[in-house]
C-alpha cells in the first residue's frame, strides 16, 4: 500500500473518533494491552511525561517537549488531533514519523491487530509507542486521547502526570458534571508517581486530593505557586514572561489562556528538576519551529489581520471571547462552525455580537450542518451568511475586509484544520 492508501485503511477499517464521534469511543483497555504484550511494552524502554485535561493540553504537552528538546533530549511527542496529516500526531524532535514508517507498521502488524478490531486511537497509541523505542527517544510527552482512566494511553507509568484542567466537555463519555470528569482525569494518577493540576475549583481540587493520598502521589497545584511573577502581552505575538526560576523569557504563543498553560508548565518544569534557563527560553519561544505546533492564536497574516485558534468548547470560548472583544480593529469578521458533541449555545452566548459572522462546517461527518447553525446564531442575534466550506467562507471574509479589519477562524479544531490544509 502507498501510505495514502494506508492512511484511508487507517480511516475506513478502524472506528475514528473526529470522524464519528460516539461510535469509535472503547471503554477499556483490554485492546491497548493486548498490543503492548505483543510489541513487547516498548513504552518501558523511554521516560515518560503524561498529559491529561479539558483544554491545553497540547500547549503544554509542545511546550515542555519543546523545552526537552532544546536541552539536548531526544524527545517523542504524541498527540491528538492532527490538523493536516495524520502524522503529526508521532513525533521525534519535532520531526513527524516517516510516511514508510506507517506503511510498514499497518502491512506488517495487521494479521495481528485486525482480529481485535481496535479503534484507531488505540492503533495509533500501540504506533507511537513502538516508534518511540524504535527511535530510541530519552522521553516521550504524551498527550491523553480522551478523559483518563481508561483512555489507551493510560498504560504508562510517567515521571510526571499533569492535568491541566477540568471543564465539561466530551459528557457523554466522562460523566455530566465536574467532579464525574475530575474522577475519569484522575485515573492517570499513579502510585507514587508526582501530579501537577493547572487549575481546579472547589468540586474538583477535592477528587484530585482524594485520588492522589488514596495512591500516595506528591500532588501539586500550579494556581498556588508564584513561579510566574508577570506576563506582558507583546505587538508581535505571544507573550513576555518573568518568572522566580527562570528568568524573563519571550513565549511564542498567544491566547489569553496561556497565562494558565504557562503556569502549569512552570510547576511541572520545577518538579521535573529542570533548572536549564537557556532551554527553558529557547522552548517557550520556539515552541512552533521545535515541535510543528500549529493553531494557538496563530497568526496568518496582516492587513488585515488573520487568526485562527482550535478552542472549541466554552472553558475556551471564556478566554477567546475576551480577546477577540479586545481585539483592536475596524470590524470583526469570524468564520465559525462546531461540531456535534459540543454546547453550540452556550458558546454562541460567548460570541461578539457587533462582529460579521460566516457560518460554515468542516469536512467532518460530525459537523453541525452550516444551516443549524446560522439559525442558531440568528437566535442569539448574531448576524451572518452561510457557506458551504471553511474556504468559501474564508474567502468570502477576505473579500469583504478592509485592511484595518480583523478576521477569525475556528470555533473547532476541523474548521482549523480545513483552513490550514486548503488555503
């Protein structure tokens, strides 16, 4: 097979959660262990960080990479989703897996795995972890696919398990209020291994706490370290940051919500013993070029001014909302759509009300139809036209926007995705 044909096999032959939602979601691991025997555990030949939680996970997973990278580590980096190709989900020192690599991987080991009829995260999980031996990497950050507890990841024993926050998100799966999703995200925690929590509130600091002595790991809360003493958001992007340990650095990524991110990186940084000043710098701002991190309040162009960010849940649009309301700017132009799983409402709550809207859907089975969704914005009195893709819809702000104007693309990682793979 060419590795097209590999990737469509991949798609077609396995349940895929972006494409289909609910049907590909496995509870369980009995298909993940079946597949560590048979590779023989490869995970056990690296390091290992674990990342958990609603939102931020892949900054900070990137980040810290990022961070391991420019101390000289060779690093293993698995994530998820991918925007433009599969493989940027496996990566060594940012370098995605060889399209051979893949190829292989399925030819080979199919007569094994087809009969288990695994989901494709837990083939692409049992992928990852092979390369990373194969690769022979010092480290592997490694991003939780889905809530915790039984998420295909959750195999591993890390140095360090971070779990950035907890939002609703994903209810059907991990339970309908913050403490049930709490509970789902503290499976990661092991026995006696350290945690790192971003942000908690009453409901869930108290899981956390319970989960963590119940196991006897060191547990610890970012918002109650002063490891960031002062973030100043720069012209160009990003942010300037002084902080206790490190000194004062640039961090390349933008989005109000990574004051947050940066200050469970720093704790995790801390309890990882990382006193590297220079690699601390060079990751923060080099994330992007060290790791291929793409779709944080990333910028695409000026005059006028182009963004697209993949928050798509309301913990997110809290944050987007704000910034995009400060946005200095003529007029405001947003390309939006969501997919099914997602409180559409309460996010179209959040949305300027003075800005032009694009309504639009991914290519995606699990998009909300660009109708709904039109319909659903006139009913929180936000104006716009439909279109049928991202492009036309992008394009069509692009046409109507002055040079002193402001555009905006997201509202889902697929409508991310669309953007940067078809413009």
């Amino acid at each position: 097979m060419t590795y097209e044909e590999t990737v469509t096999y991949l798609y077609n032959s396995t349940p895929v959660f972006e494409h289909v939602g609910a049907a590909a979601y496995k509870e369980g691991l009995d298909n993940s262990l079946a597949l560590d025997a048979h590779f023989h555990h490869p995970h056990r030949q690296y390091r290992t960080i674990h990342v958990a939680g609603t939102n931020g996970k892949g900054s900070c997973s990137h980040t810290i990479a990022a961070i391991l990278q420019a101390q000289g580590y060779r690093v293993g980096l698995y994530t998820s989703p991918h925007l433009a190709d599969f493989r940027e989900r496996i990566r060594v020192n940012g370098e995605m897996i060889p399209k051979q690599e893949v190829v292989d991987f399925v030819e080979q080991e199919r007569g094994f795995f087809e009969p288990l009829h695994p989901s494709f995260f837990e083939l692409t999980t049992a992928l990852a972890f092979q390369y990373f031996a194969q690769c022979k990497v010092d480290v592997a950050v490694i991003e939780v696919g889905l809530g915790g507890r039984l998420d295909c990841t959750n195999i591993i024993t890390p140095e360090l398990s971070i779990i950035t926050n907890i939002s609703k998100d994903h209810t059907q799966f991990l339970g309908d209020t913050l403490a049930k999703i709490a509970n789902e995200k503290a499976g990661i925690i092991k026995a006696g291994v350290p945690v790192v929590v971003g942000e908690t509130t009453a409901e869930t600091r108290a899981v956390f706490e319970a989960k963590a002595q119940a196991v006897k790991a060191p547990l610890f809360f970012a918002e109650e370290t002063d490891e960031l003493l002062q973030a100043v958001s720069r012209a160009q992007g990003g942010y300037t940051y002084t902080t206790r340990s490190w000194g004062s650095f640039n961090g390349a990524l933008g989005g109000n919500y990574q004051l947050c991110n940066t200050r469970t990186i720093l704790c995790a940084l801390k309890h990882l013993g990382i006193t590297d000043c220079k690699a601390v710098h060079t990751g923060f701002a080099q994330v992007c070029e060290l790791t291929g991190l793409t779709g944080r309040w990333q910028k695409l162009g000026d005059h006028p001014t182009v963004i697209c960010d993949t928050g798509h849940n309301v913990a997110g649009w809290t944050y987007l909302s704000k910034q995009l309301c400060a946005q200095p700017c003529r007029q405001r132009h947003i390309v939006f759509g969501m997919v099914d799983d997602k409180d559409i409402d309460q996010v179209m709550t959040l949305l300027p009300k003075e800005a032009i809207y694009y309504w639009t859907q991914a290519t995606t089975h699990r998009a909300i139809p660009v109708g709904v969704v039109m319909e659903k914005g006139k009913a929180h009195g936000l104006q716009g036209a439909p279109y049928p893709t991202v492009t036309a819809a992008y394009l069509a702000a692009k046409a109507a926007a002055t040079p002193e104007d402001f555009i905006f693309v997201g509202g889902s990682s697929y409508v991310v995705a669309d953007l940067l793979t078809e413009n």
